[in-house]
C-alpha cells in the first residue's frame, strides 16, 4: 500500500513527548500514516484522531474523521467542544496498568494523611521527637467520590488496607468491602463520615463545582481532601477559605483549572497543600499505546470496543 493510500492518524497533544508518541503509534499500527498536529496533514487523509484538549473546532477539519480517541480516561476535553462532530463515535483509554497507577496514588496519599506523615517530616526538621498517634485503618472513615472503572478500584483497595470505605456514585454500585451510596442523600451520608475524602468523578455539568463550600461544610471538621479527578471539580477559593478555618486541615491535588499551575498561584506556597503535577496515573506511549492500538484495531475491525463513550452520559 503505498503512503498516499493509507489511512491516516493525527496526534494532538502536548508537546514534551508527541514525538514519542508519535514513533510509537507508528511502530504500533504501521499501516496507518501516523502525523502530528504539527506536521500538517491533507484533512482529506485524516482518519483517526488521538487528543488531549484539543482546540474548540479542530476535530471539525477533518472531514472523513472516523473515530476519536482520547488519550486518558476523561472525555469532557472532547464533549465540551460544541463543533465535535456528533456522528464520530470517542473512545477513552483505560487499562490495567493506569489504574495501578492510580491506586498506587490515591492509596499513598490516604495514607499519609491518614499517618500525618507531614507533621512527622516537619519534625524531623527541629529534632522533634513527636510520636503522634493515629487510630488503625479501621477507624479511620473515608470516602470516594465517583465509583467508575477507577474509582471501584481504589475503594475497593482502600477497604482492602483495613479503611472504614463508603462511595458515592451517580447510580447504584456494589463493591465488596465498600458501602456504596447513591442519590442526593447518599452523597450527603457519604460526606458527612468522611475523615478524608477522594474525589475520582467523572467532569460533568452536574459534577462541575462539586468541591464547594457547601460540600465542605458537611465534612467533619479537620477532614483532609484528595482530588485526582478534574480541575473544574474543585472551587479554587472556597477550598482556600476552608483551608484557612480549619474546616479542611490538608489538601492532595493532581488536577487543576490551569495546567500547568501558573507561578503565582496561591496553592504552590500553601502549608496545608500539596500540589503534584497531574501525575496520578499519567500515561506514556508505551503502556498507552498499546492500549489505544488494541482498541484501534478493534474499532476498525468492527468488534465490541470495551472502552467506547456513552456521549449522552458523558462518560
């Protein structure tokens, strides 16, 4: 098959590995032309799109665009652009791989909040020889928020450690060893124990905002926050507010309104917040790539792709 007759794949991503991803997808699917948004390619060629936040509008270039793919577990950078092609089906990339990673994540940071392994460090830096106890995993509450494909398996983790674990999702769940809550009132149970609280949702119109004052106010007091979903679920200020007061003493974020985190924004200098740079299961062209081909291929040979979007739940 010569060049000129091959379907073509575009990559849209940031650019610290696009050439990797683009060697790899090439080597993964080599009877695809694979480009970069860089390289120009004829929109005529275009058959297939891998992305991550796309520009509004430039899905809608392609004219024989077939199939979009994201390149992490999230779709609304895909949905929220009102010029995508409604027709195109979207699949997202998940795997066993991305969610040992974020298991990894949340299991580490629950537990050093869990631990208070901050003020153990901070001791360490004036020889204080502070012995704090904690109650074992047992007595210790946590909540997740968003029981999906991640979500199930790090409560399930969590409870697997010995935590006190209740989840909220939209729709009834069942996950051995975690209480699993539903509906307004279930979210409400669910904040109200929660000691620490993970939220894992997926971005919605009706999950944006969610981490708010009013969902603050019904923690226990001195609860400690874990966001590895979206930026857009968290209210910057409102969080800072609780910070200040108390009502949250400590916060884990991954995600952000702005990525990366401008310079001058409050949280890097905060005491009672760690920023990481949306590294909880960050994916690379090698474990992703695979799992994007498999799906690919399925895709073209007309099979069931277990990983295909449900655009009308956004997710």
């Amino acid at each position: 098959m010569s060049e000129a007759q091959r379907p073509g794949l575009v990559i849209k991503i940031g650019v610290v590995r696009a050439d990797w991803w683009k060697e790899t997808m090439q080597g993964l699917l080599p009877d695809l032309l694979v480009s970069l948004w860089r390289d120009d390619p004829a929109p005529d060629s275009v058959s297939y799109a891998i992305v991550w936040q796309p520009e509004p509008g430039w899905l809608a270039t392609f004219p024989n665009l077939e199939c979009i793919i994201s390149i992490g577990a999230g779709v609304e950078h895909i949905l929220r652009d009102p010029d995508v092609p409604k027709h195109v089906p979207i699949i997202r990339t998940i795997g066993p791989d991305l969610r040992m990673r974020m298991r990894e994540y949340v299991v580490l940071h629950v537990l050093r909040h869990h631990r208070r392994l901050d003020e153990i460090v901070a001791s360490q830096a004036t020889r204080a020889w502070n012995q704090i106890i904690e109650p074992p995993a047992n007595e210790r509450k946590v909540g997740v928020l968003g029981l999906g494909n991640l979500g199930a398996f790090c409560a399930q983790a969590l409870a697997g450690l010995g935590f006190d674990v209740a989840g909220w999702s939209r729709r009834a769940k069942e996950i051995d060893g975690v209480t699993c809550l539903s509906g307004p009132d279930g979210l409400d149970t669910v904040l109200a124990r929660s000691e620490i609280l993970v939220c894992m949702l997926p971005l919605t119109p009706e999950t944006e905002g969610i981490l708010n004052a009013e969902t603050f106010a019904k923690l226990p007091a001195g609860a400690s926050l874990i966001n590895t979903a979206r930026g857009e679920h968290l209210v910057e200020d409102d969080l800072l507010a609780a910070l200040e007061s108390g009502q949250i003493s400590q916060a884990t974020l991954d995600v952000f309104y702005k990525e990366p985190l401008p310079d001058d924004h409050p949280f890097w200098d905060h005491p009672k917040v760690l920023v990481t740079p949306h590294i909880a299961s960050l994916i690379d062209p090698i474990v992703g790539g695979r799992l994007i081909a498999a799906n690919l291929n399925r895709f073209r040979r007309g099979e069931p792709v277990p990983d295909l979007v449900d655009v009308a739940q956004g997710y």
